[in-house]
C-alpha cells in the first residue's frame, strides 16, 4: 500500500536514531507504543476495541500501511499532518465516522503530551484540527411491534430459548447497548426491587428498570441459570448446560440473529432494540431528558437522532399539500 498523498512526503518512516522535525520523516522506538496504549486503557471494553481500530486506520492512512498504531510516532505529529488525516477521513468516512477517529488522534497526542514525549505548544498546535461538518440519517432501523412479538414467540421454554428471551428484553425492554448486557452480573440485579445496574460508556452506572414483560423474562431465565455468582447471561450449550460465564458481544450478535431468522424478522442489529427503546418511548410521550438517562446518553442531541416524531410531523405537514396529478 502507498502512503496516503497527503502525508507521503511528510510522514516517512526512517532509522530509529533518526530525529523527527516539524513536518519531516518519523522515528521508530518501542516507546511510541505507550501513547496509544495509555489512551486505549482508559476506555471502557467496548470503546476500547472501536478506538483500536481507529487508531491502526490513523496509522494506515499516516504512513500507507507502513507502520500501526504501537509504532507510529504520535509525538512527532504537527499540524500540517493532523490537517491532512482529517482531509483523507473526511473523504473516505461520513462525518460521525471520522469525528471518532479524530477523537482517538486527540486521545493519543494527549497522552504523548502527559508522558512527556510532546512539548505543550506542539501538542496543542497538533489537536487543533476541527471536527468534520455534515450529518448523514441514521444508521440501522426500528423494530415494529409485531416483530418484537414474534421475536419473543421464537425464543421457547428451553434454557437456550429463555437466555435469549431475556438478552431480547434487557436491550429492547431498557435499551442496554450489547456490550452493557454481555458485562451484567447477577449481583447487578434487585430481585426484590426490579432495579438493574448498568455500567455504561466513560465507566458511569445507571440503573434500569425492569418492569412487566422484562422482569418476567429475566425471571424465567434465572430458573435456568441458578443463582451461582457471576456473568448474568451466560453461554448454554445444545443440551442445555449453562455455563456460568460472561456471553460475549459476538455471541449477543449471534443470538439475535439466530432468532430473527427463526421468526422471520428481516436482519436487524442488537443497537436497533435500543433504538426501537429510545424510540418507542419518546413515541409513547416520555420526554427526552427521562429518555436521556435511561439510556445513559451523555447528551440529549444523541438521545434527539433516535426520535421519530419529526419525521411523523413532517410527513403531516406535507399530506396537507394537494399535487392535482391525474393519471
């Protein structure tokens, strides 16, 4: 792979004794790997995976594959190279896309600035890219009712059925990202109350509450799964064995499609419960802030992408409009 334009002249990887200058060829030492590696540990499980791969796309794009992420000198970055990764990210990504690598690029020249490998002035001449405008629609879609009916109605009696009984109500019933329902301990979990805690994004709790159909169902499970400490949903085997261990979030992925196929649904994803959560209570007149919390959004405009009603009102509005074509 060639470097990208933009950076191939600037960003050359050379000799490690050779020393790096504003705008000129990259060092190599194992150090340059303790940036990336501090930013990366202060991020949840989750995230952690999702900047990993962020920062081998900086890495790819800086050097045309040349070097990755524990390699790359971050330290040595300038200006003119942090100005062209956001031109070649705003050319190959939509704009969420992009602001989230740029934030990892922000994350790790911080933790080179903190290490002391970046003086302060560079450091802050580096980060000041701006974010890319521009938004697209929304990824993914919501579940209508009579799929998430059909849904449950594949699930069955059997522990393998009840586990994902369960894992259906805790995403669409309190809207859990697919990670937060794979980190769940029963210890989480208030019998006697229907309270859950979360731990969501940036290591911060929240507590849900599981009411009528998933209270039952997480209910149902625990008849199966026992009372032994540990993973709250957990692997069960074709005989039905449980085992008593976290489920990761490939096998939440896998679950889910296993009983979509089985009820017909057409292919949906674990973030389109929460969506269809979100959705559905702003739907039913919650108002946002309560939706916000619930959620464990960090901000009510990301909790405003998963509202429908707009687009409801603007399809009445355009209804009101007579177009006299006669055919």
């Amino acid at each position: 792979m060639t470097a990208a334009p933009a950076l191939s002249s600037a960003l050359a990887p050379v000799a490690p004794s050779s020393k790096a200058r504003e705008g000129g060829a990259l060092e190599v030492a194992p150090s340059h790997a303790a940036p990336a590696v501090a930013y990366l540990a202060g991020l949840a499980p989750g995230s952690r995976r999702t900047q990993s791969r962020a920062l081998e796309t900086l890495a790819e794009l800086a050097t045309g594959g040349s070097m990755d992420a524990r390699a790359l000198p971050w330290h040595a970055l300038t200006p003119a190279h942090t100005a062209a990764l956001r031109e070649l990210l705003a050319e190959r990504y939509a704009p969420a896309t992009a602001n989230r690598h740029l934030a990892a690029l922000r994350g790790v020249l911080r933790e080179a600035w903190r290490l002391g490998l970046m003086p302060a002035e560079a450091y802050q001449r580096a980060r000041d890219v701006k974010d890319v405008r521009g938004s697209r629609l929304p990824a993914g879609r919501s579940l209508q009712a009579g799929e998430v009916r059909a849904l449950f109605a594949a699930c069955g009696q059997d522990a393998g059925g009840a586990r994902d009984a369960a894992l259906l109500g805790l995403l669409y019933g309190c809207g859990l990202r697919r990670a937060e329902a794979a980190d769940l301990e029963l210890a989480d979990y208030n019998r006697e109350t229907g309270e859950l805690v979360v731990r969501g994004k940036g290591n911060r709790e929240r507590v849900a509450h599981l009411v009528n159909g998933t209270r039952a169902a997480v209910e149902a499970w625990l008849a199966h799964r026992g009372d032994a400490p540990g993973a709250l949903l957990c692997p069960v085997s074709r005989a039905g064995r449980v085992t008593v261990r976290p489920l990761t979030p490939q096998g939440v992925r896998a679950a889910l499609r296993a009983r979509g196929k089985a009820a017909g649904v057409a292919a949906f994803s674990p973030h389109d419960c929460r969506r269809s959560f979100v959705g559905d209570l702003l739907d039913a007149g919650a108002d946002i802030a309560t939706v916000q919390r619930l959620a464990g959004h960090a901000s009510p405009s990301t909790t405003s992408r998963y509202d429908r009603r707009p687009e409801a009102v603007k399809r009445r509005a355009v209804e009101l409009l007579h177009v006299p074509y006669i055919g």
